[in-house]
C-alpha cells in the first residue's frame, strides 16, 4: 500500500522556511521585532520533522542523512568564502589578510569543527544537525534510544533557563554557541520528534483537535507574558515548546488536500527549502548592494519590501537550481 504524503508537514517546512529567511532579514519597525520575538518554531520544527522520519529508519539511513549534511557544509562554506572575498574586496575594501583574520585566523576552529561556522552564522544549523545525526545514530547503534529521552526536557532546561542566566549576566554574543549546537538544541527537538512518532496514536487519541489547537493559541498567548517577564529575545522559550509540538501534532494528523493557495509553501517545505536555506544570506547580502546603488536603502517602503524580495529571489534560485539538477540528472541516466 502507498502511503500518501502528508503535505500538511511539508506545508508547515515551508511556512518555517520563510520565517527564517525575517528572522535573518527582517521586518522594520514593529513588524520585524514581532515576528523576531514571537515567531521562534521556525528552526526546532526542522529538527522535530528530522527526528519523526528518522524513527522508521535505518541507521544506515541516518549516517546517510550526516553525510549529506556534511556535503551541504563543505559545499555551504566553501561557497560563502568566495562570497566573501568578493564582498569584502570589492565592496568593503579589505585586504585577503583582513579577510582570513576575521573569518579563520581569529576563530577557534575545534569550537567552528562542532559548533560552527567560519564564513557565515546562519550555517550552525548545520554544523548541529550534523553532530545530531551522529549522537542519534550512536544512541540507535547501542540500544541506547529509548533510555534516552529523559534527556528531552533536561536540555531544553538548559537551552531556556540557561540561556536566560548567560544572557543576563555574560555576553552572549561570544557564548552563544552554548545554545546554538547538536547537544543544548538540535538534540532536544530531534528527540522529542522522535518520540513523537514512537507514541503518535496513544497521542493523537488523547490530544483531540480542539485541545490541539488549543495548545497553539495558549503558546502564543505566552509569548505576550514572555515578553513582559523576560523582556528579551532569546532563541527558545517555554511559549516555543509548547507552539512547535501544538503545530507538529496538527500537521500529523491530517491526511486532506492542502489548499490551492497554499501550494507554494508546499513547493518550499518539499522543494525548495535546502537552496532557499543555503543561498538567502547570499540573496540578501546581493540585494543590499543593489539597494545601496539604487540609494534606497533608507527608503522605509523598500526596507519592507525587501524581506520579501530576498523570499522570492531565493525561492526562484531554488527552483532553477532543482530544474539543473534534474537536467543533468535525466542526462546522465540516457
């Protein structure tokens, strides 16, 4: 029997998708800092969905699934070099020196090996679901998973309330990586999409639709509390755990068409989204450029168009991308 996709999952890949692309290229003004503070699923879905399908799964699979990020990692980085040398040469005036100091030279490269990244940030989300995937096929080699999971709400212990006390009395931007690796994030949200999967009846059947979606509105509902009571971004909250199991259970459960008017998200959550991920830092960067010789970068309806811009750039790169790719593969097999 053929199992039919559930494009409800793919549809929420897609709608985080784009939300990464304005956490990294934000909104101006309030609509920005809004969807900055509040809109935090985006990343611990891609590690819950990676869990949930690796459930099924051989270990063969997933040491698959780490040598195909490292690809995309070897390939990411040494992409975002040549951008680099091209940006800070021709377009901030740098030496090859200052270039290497700042991005290799002055970096701990045993940190950059687990944690990330040497030519951009963003990239530590693959350094993390990297070093995931070998935990998780560790754990799966020696029997060792299901005795695991406690580790589920130890770290996000630590991911939250850790990453509040850092924050609050040590600079986080230099201790960041204490929350941005496979252990404190990539493992936690991995796991419980795992555990998830190993317990999706008993849970779909006490957990109704109504209470389902319950659980959504009273995560964002805390977010509004979060932020009188925190009142400062971090990259989870309690709020975050709550609305990413609320959406993740939702999307599980259906087995309907998705809307028409919605195919486009589908298109990126089943797609699009690995190059729209790889090459929107790239995008935007290009578009700031262009911005800036159009001189209208301070033009307040072009700094709301441009996230969106860098949306649609990155999603048309994408599809050319996919379009080579399937050229080239059609080619070979001939």
């Amino acid at each position: 029997m053929v199992v039919k996709k559930n494009q409800y999952i793919d549809l929420l890949k897609g709608i985080s998708c784009i939300i990464v692309i304005c956490l990294h290229c934000p909104f101006p003004g309030v609509v920005g800092d809004g969807i900055i503070y509040g809109l935090r699923f985006s990343v611990p879905v891609f590690f819950m969905i990676s869990g949930y399908f690796s459930y099924s799964k051989s270990e063969d699979w997933i040491i698959d699934k780490a040598r195909y990020i490292l690809k995309l990692l070897i390939f990411t980085e040494l992409f975002y070099c040549i951008w680099r040398f091209i940006q800070g040469c021709l377009f901030e005036g740098n030496t090859v020196h200052q270039i290497l100091k700042e991005n290799v030279i002055n970096k701990n490269l045993i940190q950059v090996l687990f944690c990330g990244t040497l030519f951009n940030g963003t990239l530590w989300y693959l350094y993390a679901m990297f070093w995931t995937w070998i935990i998780i096929w560790f754990f799966r080699k020696r029997n060792l998973l299901n005795k695991m999971f406690f580790l589920v709400p130890l770290l996000l212990i630590i991911q939250i309330f850790g990453r509040y006390y850092v924050q609050n009395n040590y600079d986080i931007n230099r201790l960041v990586i204490l929350f941005r690796n496979a252990i404190t994030f990539g493992l936690p949200f991995t796991m419980l999409g795992i555990w998830i999967a190993k317990n999706k009846e008993e849970l779909l059947q006490k957990i109704s639709v109504p209470c389902n979606l319950c659980m959504v509105l009273v995560g964002f509902l805390l977010i509004v509390v979060e932020f009188f009571v925190v009142g400062q971004y971090m990259d989870t909250h309690i709020s975050t755990v709550i609305i990413v199991v609320g959406l993740f259970l939702y999307a599980v459960r259906q087995n309907k068409e998705v809307s028409k008017y919605l195919k486009v998200f589908i298109r990126i959550g089943s797609v699009w989204y690995v190059w729209i991920y790889l090459l929107h830092i790239f995008v935007m960067e290009v578009l700031k450029v262009l911005y800036r010789v159009l001189q209208i970068e301070d033009n307040i309806l072009g700094q709301y168009v441009f996230p969106i811009l860098v949306c649609i750039v990155s999603c048309i790169i994408a599809e050319l991308i996919i379009r080579l790719i399937n050229y080239f593969n059609s080619n070979g097999r001939k």
